[in-house]
C-alpha cells in the first residue's frame, strides 16, 4: 500500500510519487506535508538526506495547482544558500510535478542574467534562487515578491554560517506580511531560534535525528584523484572493480551525461537517471536496472532516492557529498540484506574539509584504495585464469612460462595461436 495516500496529497500527486517507487514517507514528510497542507507554518529541524525537500514541495505542487502567476510576480519563494542545493529542489520540482503544468525559475549565480529575466517576465509559480542573485534581480526591477503566497527557507544554518541572515531578513521584508513560512534547518542553534521567532507564526515543529552510522557490510575506500583526471580514474576503478550492479552519483546533474559517455565508451552497459527523463523512459531504465541487463546508473542524489533494490553491489560517489549525511545515504544504497558491498569516493585536493566533515560523522577513518595494486593485481587474477584455461588446453609449461615472461599483456592471444 502507498502511505503518501494517507497524507492528503491529490491523486496526480500521488502517482508521481509511486512511479519513482516511493512507498513509505519518512518521518519529517509524516510531520510536515499534513501540516503544509493545512497552511501552516513548519519549522523542521532535518538534515539533506532525511526527505526533507520533498516534505515541501510535494505539498506546494498541490498548493500552487490552482492559480495563475503574473509577470514578474512569482506565487512561492524558496531559499537556498548554494546553487548546488538550489539545482536539486528544482530537480524535485520537475520529478514530482510530472502531473501538473506549474511553471518555474531558478535564479543563481553563475548564469546568465538575461535568461532568468526572460524566465520571470512569463510569470513563474515556483521561484528558486540564491539570496544575491534573488537581490540582484529585486534591485533591477526583474522580480516584485508581492505576491508570494509560500516562503521556504532551506538549510538555514549554513545561510547562517555563510552570513546570508541580512539578506535573508531583506528579503523577507520585501514580502507579503500575510503568507506561509517553512523553515528548515540541521541545527537549532539560538541564531536559528531567533530567526524562526522572527519569520514564523505558531509554527508546527518538526525534529529527525541525524543519520550518522555506515553498514558494516560496507567496505568504503577513498580514491584520490585531479580534477582533470576524475573521468579516467573512475574508469579505472569501475574496470578494477567490475561492478556486477552499481550506483554512481554525480553531484550536479550537468556531469552526469559526460559520466555515461566516459563509462560507456570504456564499454560499460550504463545509463542515466535524472529528473529530465520522461516517466516511460525512467521506468523502463530502472526495470533495466532491476532485472540486470544494465550494470550501472549514474545519478544525482535527488533521482536516486526512489531506488530501492538490494542487489546494488557497488556505489562509486563521482563527487564528494555537499552534505556529509547525503555520503551516508549515498553508500547504503549497498551491503543490504546481508550482502556485502563497495563504496568508492573519488576525491580532490579541495575536497579535503568536505571528507573530513564524513569522518567526523561516521566516526570512521575512509580507507585509502590503491588503485595500482587493484590493477595489478585484477592483472594478476586474469592471467592466472588463462594460465588455467591453457593448461586444460594442453599447452605445455615452457611455452606458457616463455608466453609468461615475454609476452604479459598478451597471453591469450598468444596461447590461442600455441594451442
């Protein structure tokens, strides 16, 4: 049975759930959804990884459905410190409201401004966006928040860590005094309380503990890797590895194709999974994906979550995790059902603080992989093999022992023409 069918969520809504194979809410959508539903305002205490992006905007896709947005006049706001993070709401928007004409923008820096504008004056339902950038366009003119109906501030803690709160507070006062307030945040720290104090009205308060432990049927290895080089080391890995069933994630839904262009040119049976498939191709992707006739999916973390499939034998993080709980997610994804599993992350000089910050929470050093001797010694195990096959073949030792020494990354071949 789908137990989103018990939050109140409209039919359409509900089948696009069920079509990513969501079953069971998690806690925080339990708590929230209901509460959204019913115009109030949600302060939740969660963490990236908890479910806590759809428990807003699964409720603010039924929300919006009735209505229509003006030009420059958007319906709802969202807040998020990165762009990152603002391109992964937006990847919920567009999966979840597959059954729903809502229009929506994103507005962060690094693109072009024009194009935003452009996006605004058609009027949106849903806006997403970065303080500066969203500032930047109030100051221009290009966005009047009068009427936003919904407000959403995302990951306060870290706006708090990155000194966004003035702007936040700018915003803010720009906007509507009569809407709905949803406030989330990995921590309550009094800033945090302060500011909820300040935003919210008599919010319904949501708290879900931190996933912090890694299976212990899950050996994970860290991979050091350039910046130039990351295509061909993960090649190198997954051909060290030959994963069986494999997940990699990718944290921008940018690299993801360049990801299944580098694996499937090494000759790997992979495809993608990102929230611009249609639901016909996704489905048929994940029954590829299920009954194994495709070895590997390359993901982002927002398309990955609908995924429940046990014989998942390895995962190969492309990127290093924004957000040290999303590692933990990512890397259970296998060792389930008492099988055992393989976490890779690949990982950059830069990436160090974010690595130390995973360390820090599963209370577990990640083991250095030394992608040489996995090489050497998959050489080693193939090469024994054909030294097996030859033997049963009736090749003699000495042609073996010469084919051996002087001809190592040739064996077969010349076995074959011995025989």
């Amino acid at each position: 049975m789908n137990e989103f069918a018990d939050l109140g969520l409209s039919d359409g809504l509900q089948g696009a759930v069920a079509s990513m194979g969501y079953e069971t809410p998690t806690p925080i959508q339990k708590a929230a959804i209901p509460a959204v539903l019913m115009g109030r305002d949600v302060l939740g205490v969660a963490q990236t990884g908890t479910g806590k992006t759809a428990g807003f905007t699964l409720p603010m896709i039924d929300i919006l459905a009735e209505g229509q947005a003006r030009a420059r006049m958007p319906r709802s706001l969202i807040l998020s410190p990165t762009r990152e993070l603002a391109a992964q709401i937006s990847e919920n928007f567009e999966m979840y409201g597959v059954n729903h004409q809502l229009s929506m923008a994103l507005l962060i820096g690094g693109e072009s401004m024009k194009e935003q504008e452009a996006v605004l004056t058609r009027g949106v339902d849903v806006l997403i966006a970065t303080p500066g950038r969203l500032l930047d366009l109030i100051d221009r003119g290009s966005v009047m928040p009068m009427d936003v109906s919904i407000l959403v501030i995302d990951e306060a803690d870290r706006m708090l860590d990155m000194g966004f709160i003035p702007d936040i507070e700018t915003i803010v006062g720009r906007l509507p005094a009569r809407r709905q307030t949803l406030m989330f945040s990995a921590t309550m720290a009094p800033p945090i309380r302060k500011l909820a104090d300040k935003f919210l009205n008599n919010p319904k308060e949501v708290q879900v503990a931190r996933a912090a432990t890694t299976a212990a049927t899950v050996e994970a290895f860290l991979v050091a890797a350039k910046d130039r080089d990351k295509q061909s080391t993960l090649r190198a890995v997954v051909q060290a590895e030959q994963p069986k069933s494999s997940i990699v994630f990718c944290n921008r839904k940018r690299d993801i194709a360049a990801v299944v262009d580098t694996l499937r040119r090494a000759g790997q049976s992979v495809a993608p999974m990102h929230g611009d498939l249609s639901q016909p191709k996704r489905m048929e992707t994940l029954e590829a994906f299920r009954t194994e006739s495709l070895n590997i999916l390359v993901c982002s973390d927002v398309a990955a979550r609908g995924i429940d499939i046990d014989h998942i034998t390895h995962v190969f993080n492309y990127d290093v995790p924004f957000n040290a709980e999303d590692y933990v997610h990512r890397i259970g994804r296998t060792g389930r059902a008492g099988r055992r599993g393989r976490a890779f992350m690949l990982a950059t000089p830069k990436d160090q603080k974010l690595v130390d910050a995973i360390e820090e929470l599963t209370k577990k050093k990640i083991e250095a992989f030394n992608l040489g001797k996995a090489e050497k010694s998959r050489e080693e195990d193939a090469l024994t093999a054909t030294i097996e096959a030859a033997k049963a073949q009736g090749v003699d030792a000495k042609t073996i022992k010469a084919a051996q020494k002087s001809f190592e990354q040739h064996i077969p071949a010349f076995i074959l023409r011995a025989a």
